[in-house]
C-alpha cells in the first residue's frame, strides 16, 4: 500500500452514509489522519455528518468532489446514494483514479453491474459492494462447514422465508425515504433492497458454481395506507426456487419467499428463517444476526428426532456496519479477507437480476460464476 497521504470520499451524506460510513471510518489503520471529503446537495446531510466527522470536507456536487485534488494509489470513493445513481458515479470515479465501495444493489441492472465491473479492471481498481455487511459470518461459516463435512449427508433442500406482514422500506420502515418504492429509482422492491444481505448468505452457506432460477413470482398486496402522493410500483412478496449446484455435491434446491407485506401471518415462530436439509440432518438459524448467533442441528438417534443448539461468536471484531469499509480496505491492502469484490459483487447481484428477468419472461435464467 503506498504511504502517500490518500482521501476517502463519499458521495451522499444521508441515513446509510452516516449510520454505516462515517461512523466506522475510523476503524481503519490510517482512519485518523486521512483526509474525509463528502458530497450531497443537500445542507441538512452535510451538517448532520458533520456532526460525526467535523473534519470532513464538503461539497456539494460528486464531480467537484473528484476533481478537487489528485487520485492516489489507494484513494477510496463510497457510493451512498439511491440505486439510479450508482452505475454513472462509479463510472466517473474509476476514470478519476479511485477505487469504489458501492451501496447494495450494484446498480439498476445487470448491464448496469457489467459496465461498473468493466470500468473498474480498465482503471485497474477494485469494485466492491456493501452487501458486504454479511460476509465472514461466524454463523454462515459454521453452517457451510456443516454442508461440506457431510455431517448433513447428502444436501438436497434449503428455505429461505422471511416474511413480515409490515415492513416496507419507504412506509412503514425509513418513511421519508420514497425512493425504495420507486423502481425507477431503486430498480425494486425487497430483492434488490434486503435480498443482497439474504442471498449471499445462502450463498455462502452453499457456495454453489451455478445457480439456476427456475420459476419466480412477485405482487404487491393492498393497504388503506398505500402511498398516493408519489411512485408505489415495486414488489413487495416475492417467491422463487433455485437450483444451486456445486462441485462434488448434488444440486440444492433452495426455496425462498420475501414478504414485506402480506395478509397472511408471518414466518412459524421467528419471521426471518434459515433453514438447510440434508439426508441425515438438518441445520436452522436467523439470518439477521452479526455474526453472534444460534444453530440448530437437528438428527435422528435411535429413531428419534433431537436437536442441539449451538451458540457462535463472531470471527473479528468488525459488526455489520463496519465490514463494508474495513473489509473492503483490507481487499485494497493485498490481505486475504472474505467480502464480495469484482466478479463476486457481481454475481452475487447478478443473482438478484436473474429474479425479476426470471418473472418477466416465465424463463429459467442460469447463472455461473466466472
């Protein structure tokens, strides 16, 4: 890494930029002393982040940001703006120089995640997404090793449910942020908002070389709240299986249903479950967790079904909001560390894409990694 005094910039100085960012740039090893530029036209963001780095300085346009002094080896830039905007500040930052850290989805599309992947090995830099937050989870780490020591036996099924009768990003969760309802904006609903977080933890539970998305379904249910003073077009319950196949290992089909509003009643005993079957046992936890969390191995003895439940701690010290970042630092650094860059970012987004093309055309859309 090189010694020269490099600047981290972040473009939007909202909820996510300050909650995730700014509060967690210190954590990295020259967090202190180099020089914190942010941009947003609005000056309501730029004084509530200030708050948190005083010593940031501020603009109120991306490029003028870019522009204002010279790239360096290890120079970083934050996308932490709505979807729409991602795929053109990333481009205009690797052709300033700069590696970028992008907010989760990627982009709108998966022609818009392939330009950023592009741009980013023409420029020679690392591009990197903020689904990070659940990469190196003790918990995921321990159910894969579950799944590759054959203590499941052969793997043949996994759930992913998660539904929650009222949870919408942009009404009843984030109210003021409208954008998530607007898919010209945020190119969806729960798959691109929360599924990057959701799939790659299946993912990485699994590691599959291809997965398949065999049928999928989405709608948006009613309320008497809907929203009619702006754009309400995105999904809100949303189904699919997939097929994920790996190397030496049969296919798993993996069944998943999001509901961020639904009539019908939440999840059977927890409204966010994980669940991975094998032929001579089972493992079940909650997603949302940082990393600290319970297992539950399920097998038979004697004829009888029993269970234990294991308790994990996590791996480091980093929690979900700090990883992006420190994680994504440690990439930029040559350090061995597992988070989602380049050709993983993308397909794992890739996967979110292949949802809605899926619904679209009624067609199996298959995906391998490169």
């Amino acid at each position: 890494m090189s010694t020269t005094p490099r600047t981290i910039m972040i473009i939007g100085a909202g909820f996510i930029s300050r909650a995730s960012h700014a509060s967690n740039l210190s954590r990295l090893p020259d967090g202190t002393t180099c020089t914190i530029c942010v941009a947003d036209p609005s000056a309501a963001a730029i004084e509530e982040f200030k708050k948190i780095i005083p010593r940031a300085e501020t603009f109120t346009d991306y490029k003028t940001m870019l522009a204002s002094r010279p790239a360096t080896q290890d120079d970083i830039v934050i996308v932490a703006t709505a979807p729409f905007l991602h795929r053109q500040m990333a481009l205009d930052t690797f052709a300033s120089g700069r590696h970028v850290l992008c907010e989760k989805p990627l982009g709108m599309n998966r022609t818009e995640g392939r330009e950023m992947l592009a741009a980013a090995k023409k420029a020679g830099k690392l591009l990197g997404c903020c689904s990070a937050r659940v990469a190196n989870s003790a918990v995921t780490m321990k159910v894969n090793e579950f799944v590759t020591s054959g203590k499941l036996g052969e793997v043949y099924h996994a759930t992913m449910v998660l539904r929650q009768p009222r949870s919408r990003t942009g009404i009843e969760y984030q109210p003021t942020s409208r954008f998530f309802l607007d898919k010209s904006k945020n190119g969806g609903g729960p798959v691109f908002d929360w599924g990057p977080y959701e799939f790659n933890t299946m993912v990485d539970a699994l590691t599959p070389d291809k997965i398949e998305v065999i049928q999928a379904w989405m709608t948006r249910p009613e309320t008497e709240i809907d929203p009619k003073d702006c754009v309400f077009d995105v999904e809100e319950h949303v189904g699919a299986t997939m097929r994920f196949s790996a190397k030496d290992r049969k296919p798993v089909i993996v069944d998943y249903e999001r509901a961020f509003c639904t009539h019908g009643d939440e999840s059977n005993q927890s409204p966010i479950t994980f669940q991975i079957e094998g032929t001579r046992g089972a493992v079940k936890w909650e997603w949302i967790n940082d990393g600290t969390g319970r297992i539950c191995h399920s097998y038979d003895k004697e004829g009888t079904r029993v269970s234990d439940e294991i308790s994990i701690t996590r791996s480091d010290e980093e929690g979900m909001h700090s990883k992006p970042i420190v994680y994504f630092d440690k990439a930029i650094r040559g350090e061995k560390c597992l988070t989602y860059i380049n050709e993983t970012a993308l397909f794992n987004f890739e996967l979110l894409c292949s949802i809605y093309e899926c619904v679209e055309s009624g067609k199996i859309q298959t995906l391998e990694k490169k």
